[in-house]
C-alpha cells in the first residue's frame, strides 16, 4: 500500500514542485524502499521518522573531500 502511495505521489507532483530533501536519499524514495524490504507497517513509520528528522529552512552541503555540514537556506 505504502508503495503504491509513493508511486502516486511520483506521478501527481512534478519533480519541479518537490522540496529538495535534507537526506541523500528523499523520504519518498526511502520509503519506498523500505515497504519493498519490510513492508508497509515499517515504511510507515519510517516516513514517520524521517518526516520529525526534517529541519526546514536548513540544507546538507557535501563537499568534494567528502565532508558534510548544515547551511541556512537563506545563507
């Protein structure tokens, strides 16, 4: 079920109306995955979790050396 709403929400929302995620992997993406390894109660609460782990108003910035750190969208 989780599966099928994220394919949904693929083909609904354009990728030009999407908000760019904090993680390497979008939560729609990762919950996705998840429901195909460890089904839908999993998926469910894993978007739960990404979801309180989101910081609007900051990005991850990943440099070529391989580090990463937080930067506030507005600079």
């Amino acid at each position: 079920m989780v599966a099928l709403l994220v394919h949904l929400y693929w083909y609904l929302v354009p990728l030009s109306r999407r908000r760019r995620c904090l993680f390497r992997e979008s939560c729609s993406h990762h919950a996705f995955r998840i429901a195909k390894q460890s089904g839908d109660l999993a998926a469910a609460m894993a978007i739960v979790r990404r979801i309180r782990l989101c910081r609007p108003g900051y990005s991850l910035v990943h440099s070529e050396v391989g580090s990463s750190h937080l930067r506030y969208v507005v600079g």
